[in-house]
C-alpha cells in the first residue's frame, strides 16, 4: 500500500530500507537510467531538443560519457517515456492518494523512466525497479522516497497486463495546448487518429533515383504511391544498406519528398533551394536536372548537404547566407523555401515536440515565415514558381500563413495544384490547391508501414 507523508507525498508501508539494498554509482546500467532521467527533465522542463541532447559529440555530458549501447538504451527510454508520457503520469498517478508536489521533479522523472521500462521496453521489471530504487537513494532529493519508488514501480508491474489497455484507449499522449490545435484544425476523429499514429515508431523512407521496385527489393520494402520505398525497420546501418555507397538513395519521409515535386519539369532551370540543408530536396531537385543554387545559414550543415551531393553524385553551387539578407546576382527561374517550422510535422520521429514547443514559438515561427517568404518573392523572375513548404501540422505556418500573404502582396498570386496534375498526390491536395498530409495520412493496413509526416506546401508565382 502507498501512504501520504507530512509533505504530501507517498511512501510504501514497506521500509526503504527493506526495499531494495543500498548499492554504489557503479551497479550496472545504473549510469544509463540517470542519464535517460537527466535527459528527460532537460526536454520537459528545460524545453531542450532531445536530438541536440543525444548528438554524440555535442550533446549532455552524461549521455556522451556512455558507451554506444548505454547511450542506445537511454535513447530508448527517453524516446517512450515521451512518446507515451500522458499514459506514464496516468498509470503513476493512480497509485498515489495525491499528486506529486510541483517540486518533487527528480522524483517524478525517475518513476517515467523506470515506468517507461516496465510498460513498454524489453527489459525485466525487477531490474527497472531495483535499478530504480538505487537510483532514488542515491540522490539527496529522492532518497527517503526510494520506499515509495518500490512500491509504486513493483504495483505497476503487476497491474500493466490488464491496465496498460484499458489506459492506451482512454489516454490521448500529448499536452494539451497540441491537442486542442489538432481538433481545431482537423477535427476530433482525425486529431486522434494523428495521436494515435504518434505513438508508433516512424517507418524509413528512401528517394530512389531510379527504379523503386528494384530497391525496394534490395531493402526489403514497399513502394509506397507516391514513389518513396518504405521499410518498416532498418535491419543495419544505413552506410552498410544495398546501394548507399553507389548513391542510388537518400534517406527522406515521403511527405518530404512531395515539395520539391510541385515544380513540374525543371531540367536546365536555376532552381534556389532556400533553407537548403540537409540536402534532401536539393538532391531532388539536382535529380530532376535543375541547375541548383543550396542556400542555407549553417555551415556546418551546409558541410553535411556538400558529402550528400558527393555520395549521389549529383551537383549544387552552395551558399552559406540568411536568406533575409541574402541578394542573389541574377534572378532564379524558380525557388523552394521549406521554412524553419515549429516541427510538430514529424512527432512520430520527435516525440519530445510537443513538449519542447508551445503556442508562442509557433506565432514567432509563423512571422520568420512570413518574412522568408517575403523575401523569397524577390529571388525569383516574374512568371516563376515558389514552392513555400515546412513540416509543421499547425494552420498559423500554413494554410492560414499563405493566405493571408497573398491577401498583403500584390505581386505574387497563388499557383494551386490541380487535381491530376500529380495524380498520386490528389489524395492530399486542400480545397485552396496547397498540399496537406498528417501522420493519420497512408493507410496501409499496419501502423509500422503506414502514416507520413505532417507537411504543408503551397505553391506560388511572381507575378510583379
């Protein structure tokens, strides 16, 4: 049983000490369920990116003094405790008589890391909750707590089979500022089914320049409708797959590959590829035989999109510059802006999004957009085609973003995209003639194949 101290938190009736035995910072794995913690309480409270956190050179000093597969498993656990983080806090909570005090945040972390393992990871529950009662004890903060650590871990256990079920239907897992912009925009039914697509892990998807059937074979995929080939799992390192050191493929979500598309024929055209990095819809656009000009602020991911052309074999003249300053020497036939966005696109592969990002940093995205895209105009001739584009689900970065701009700019008009002009992509065009896909998007019968990222994109011509 679980009891309420003085400061309103619970206890086992069971003594701590008695719980599970004191052991030393060097227990095995121990180090990878405070680095997975630590990471945990960066994302949620620090708003931190998880990808920036887990960079193996550049991220959290814990998570980078493991070795490859401590730093694999904390990925693991901090991936599903996030991806699952309002069916963790239910399951939690129903086994204390109050909530947690605001405070007792290293307490509150520590139980979704280990909860996250027992419900959802293929590790024995005994050592999630021993491992987890060290850990408590051997922080200042957590340790008279380390009793109810056991005692709410070990009933956790014992109750998943028939509670997790019952608890994945009745839980929505997302906060609910994200919620509530999904129903607004999609409605109830798709909003869920988008939440729902949440909790799967993303499937790979590849931009083949040839051939697809034939890759797909080679990889052990699919060919999905629009072209990409889809696995569901990687079965090795994408650097040792058939046909990465031929440049035959790049790894890119099929949603993302739809952007770059909306041109129509390019060869021979100057095509500007604005917020260019990494480089997949460069690479499309080279393929396609545009003669590409990559911009983008970043040196070091320009760095990265310069090795991806070289393993294609496909060329680009590159460009480190802000597009908001940037002035082109000749005006460009055509220009694609995929916008720095809020990301909410792409939470099956980022599920710490929603809890990184909040309403503010979407209207402040939305303005850089809208400036971009201002500037974006400028670099094309008259008559030329902008595909404006980001990976956010979020109206205020798209639909209502464009409309509103054309309403303000004289000298641009919309381009829409007619129904048959792609006929693999009708199934994604608005009533405006932009394109919009959700994760809810490409059924195809099981949840590790299906869905696509959340991606917007309008189409647009200079007309002045």
């Amino acid at each position: 049983m679980v009891v309420t101290d003085e400061k309103g938190l619970h206890r086992s009736r069971r003594s701590p000490e008695r719980a599970a035995p004191a052991r030393g910072a060097d227990v095995a794995g121990l180090a990878a369920r405070k680095a997975a913690a630590k990471l945990l309480a960066a994302v949620v409270d620090a708003k931190t990116s998880a990808d920036g956190l887990t960079d193996h050179e550049h991220g959290h000093p814990q998570y980078r003094a493991l070795d490859m597969r401590d730093r694999s498993l904390v990925r693991a656990i901090l991936v599903t405790a996030l991806r699952f983080r309002r069916t963790i806090d239910n399951l939690i909570s129903a086994r204390l008589e109050k909530p947690l005090p605001a405070n007792a945040t290293a307490l509150s972390h520590l139980l979704h890391v280990a909860a996250a393992q027992i419900l959802f990871l293929d590790i024995p529950d005994s050592a999630a909750v021993d491992l987890a009662v060290t850990h408590a004890k051997s922080d200042s903060r957590t340790a008279r707590f380390s009793g109810l650590v056991n005692g709410v871990l070990r009933s956790l256990a014992r109750g998943k089979a028939e509670e997790l079920p019952v608890m994945l239907v009745d839980t929505q897992d997302a906060p609910e500022w994200f919620r509530s912009r999904l129903i607004s925009a999609y409605g109830a039914d798709t909003a869920k089914e988008i939440l729902a697509a949440h909790r799967v892990e993303a499937p790979v998807d590849f931009t083949v320049k040839s051939d697809p059937e034939r890759w797909a074979a080679e990889l052990g995929g699919i060919v999905l409708p629009t072209g990409s080939v889809r696995i569901a799992r990687l079965a090795a390192p994408v650097a040792e797959l058939p046909g990465y050191s031929e440049g035959e493929w790049w790894v890119q979500d099929a949603a993302a590959s739809l952007p770059a598309r909306l041109f129509g024929g390019i060869a021979g055209q100057r095509v500007a590829d604005l917020c260019a990095a990494p480089g997949g819809k460069t690479a499309q656009l080279a393929a396609a035989g545009a003669r590409v000009t990559a911009i983008d602020s970043s040196k070091n991911r320009l760095v990265r999109l310069e090795s991806n052309l070289q393993r294609l074999g496909l060329a680009a003249t590159i460009i480190q510059a802000d597009i908001l300053q940037f002035e082109p020497e000749q005006l460009f036939d055509a220009a694609l802006l995929d916008a720095p966005c809020s990301s909410t696109g792409t939470v099956r592969r980022h599920p710490d999004v929603p809890w990184t990002k909040s309403p503010a940093d979407i209207e402040k995205l939305a303005d850089l957009q809208r400036r971009m895209l201002e500037r974006a105009i400028g670099f094309v001739k008259p008559g030329g085609r902008i595909v404006f584009s980001n990976c956010s689900l979020d109206p205020l970065e798209g639909e209502t973003l464009v409309a509103a701009f054309l309403e303000a700019a004289p000298g641009v008009a919309a381009d829409p995209i007619l129904p048959g002009e792609f006929p693999d992509l009708d199934p994604f065009l608005t009533p405006d003639g932009a394109l919009r896909t959700t994760p809810a998007d490409m059924a195809l019968g099981d949840p590790a194949i299906s869905g696509m990222d959340g991606f917007f994109a309008a189409r647009l011509r200079r007309v002045g």
